[in-house]
C-alpha cells in the first residue's frame, strides 16, 4: 500500500537535507536512524542523545515546515503508527525493570496525550459538516476493520438508538462490493481507519468513491490512504505505539459526534429512545437498584437438613 508522503517526516528531511547547517544535518541524522526512540524524546533530551545543542533541536522544526516541536514529533509519530509491524512494536517494550504499574501509567499518558491532542485539533467546522451528512442521508453505512471493529460496533450501537437505517461492517466479503454497488445518492460511507491502514478497507473505500458514494471518514494523520477519498474528514490519534493499541481518542471523538447528532435530532431521538426504553423494560434487561437475586433457594443435603454443624466424617469402603 503506497501512502501520500507530502506531510510524511521523511519526505520533509530528504527535501531540506542539503540546506541544513553541518548541526543540523547531524541531528537529522540521528532522527532519522533513531526514530523510534526520538518520537517521545524531550527537546532536551534529543539534544543530549544527538550531541547537539538545545538551540539546534528547537530550530530544526522551523526548518523542517513544522510549526512546533510537538507538530514534528507527532509527525515522526505518524510515521511509526505507519511502518511499524505488530513485532516491532512488541520489541519497543522494555522488557527488564519494568513493572506493570508503570506500563499502565506509561499507557493511561499516551491515552491523555491523544486526548489533549483531539481537544487542540478539534475542527467545529469539520464537525458540523460530518454531522449534517449524516442528519440528512438516508441510510448510513459504518466500516472498520480488524483492531477498530470493537470501535465501530460501538458507532453503530450508539447511533441506532436516535436514527434509524444505520449498518457497521467489520470485515470485508464480497458481498460487500454488491452493498456499495447498490447504494442510493442519499446513503452515507463512514470509514474509520488508523495506522496500519487495511489493504481491503481501502480498496472497498476507493470502490465506493469510483461510484460517487458520499464518503465521511475518521482517520488519523494526512498520511491515511482514505483522506482523498472522503468528502469530510475527522481526526484523532489512534496510537498503535504498543502492538495492542488505543482507542481512547477515537471513541471520545464518536460520543461528541454521536451526541451532538442526539441534540439536532431532538424529539426524533427522544421517541426513538422512549421506544428503546420500553422494550427493555418489557425484557427486564437490565438489573434494577436495589434488586434482589429471584434465584431460588439451594435444596439442602440431606445431612444438613437433619442436624446442624460440619458434614459427617467420610468412611472409606475397601
């Protein structure tokens, strides 16, 4: 799968390589060999790991087209959620002096950082484009594959309960192709992918997009295959940095849009979840507060329904 490499961190480096400074170029050096290692260094701490002073590492952005130092490093970053294999990304674990305290705080600061990044990045204008999309379509389509596919039932559960026609595929057959071959001008395609990006969601996207199907897409960095393909797209960082992943972001950015279309929708979704309501009192769903388990009671042994106290000792027949 051949990815846009306009924004891509490497495609930036080589295109500047022969205008930065003889400093400069040793830290883009570095970089480049240790990019994996330079994505969660500090500005400090770069410079300390380059040989190479703080001065440089704070101008190399600026040389670089990026904005910031962290516009860079989540960059670099986007690079590794692309290249990085599930082994791979298994190896960059420490596997000596670590405890599993510090891998859940090492995880719940990655989840922070992706969440903190979707609130400075966050597009109203994006947001009230995709969500009007949806609003107005006829029938909305929801595809996510494999580590996603928990993320897009969750879409597609969420949504059912204020609008109706909505369908989450989470893996690809061919009877898909016929799905989106029969879609109508008012259907809606929502492709939610992160890096590593599946070869067969893209194809079915680029399969779609060939036919004109209105395409919204939740991705995660310009380098996503899907971005061309979708009329509006949204983003939050997915980071696959461990081979198991997050979707912390993600799922935040589902609920906003989720419940921003529940308040467009108003009374419809307010029918559409007294209906749900009832149903699930008519099934006794869920349990209630203060419930008492309607189990019914253990039948005692029969040594126990004779007299109280410890069981009888076992004798042993030979």
């Amino acid at each position: 799968m051949i990815h846009a490499a306009g924004e891509d961190f490497s495609a930036r480096l080589a295109a500047a390589q022969g205008h930065l400074s003889p400093k400069m170029a040793q830290l883009a050096a570095f970089v480049s060999e240790h990019y994996v290692q330079a994505a969660f260094m500090s500005t400090r701490e770069l410079a300390a790991a380059a040989g190479v002073s703080l001065a440089t590492v704070v101008r190399l952005p600026a040389a670089l087209g990026y904005p910031t130092f962290d516009a860079m490093r989540d960059s670099i970053r986007d690079r590794i959620n692309f290249d990085l294999t599930a082994v791979e990304r298994m190896q960059t674990l420490p596997g000596t002096n670590r405890s599993p305290s510090a891998l859940l705080r090492r995880i719940i600061d990655t989840d922070f950082e992706s969440l903190r990044a979707l609130a400075q990045s966050f597009s109203e204008p994006q947001l009230e484009q995709f969500v009007s999309a949806i609003l107005r379509a006829e029938r909305v389509t929801i595809l996510g594959f494999r580590y996603v596919s928990p993320l897009t039932i969750y879409f597609e559960y969420s949504l059912s309960k204020i609008r109706p026609n909505v369908q989450a595929f989470t893996r690809a057959d061919s009877s898909l192709y016929d799905r989106i071959r029969l879609m109508d001008a008012g259907d809606v395609l929502i492709v939610v992918t992160f890096a590593r990006y599946p070869t067969d969601l893209v194809k079915l996207a680029r399969y779609a997009h060939s036919l004109g199907v209105h395409i919204l897409a939740i991705t995660d960095s310009p380098l996503s295959p899907v971005l061309p393909l979708a009329s509006t797209a949204l983003f939050a960082k997915a980071y696959m940095l461990d081979f198991v992943g997050s979707l912390a972001a993600p799922a935040a950015l589902i609920n906003c849009i989720v419940s921003e279309l529940g308040v467009r929708l108003g009374e419809k979704a307010l029918e559409r979840l007294r209906a749900i309501e009832d149903a699930t009192d008519a099934a006794d769903i869920y349990v209630r507060a203060g419930s008492r388990s309607t189990a019914p009671p253990r039948p005692l042994l029969a040594w126990e329904d004779e007299q109280p106290g410890p069981p009888p000792a076992r004798q042993e027949t030979r």
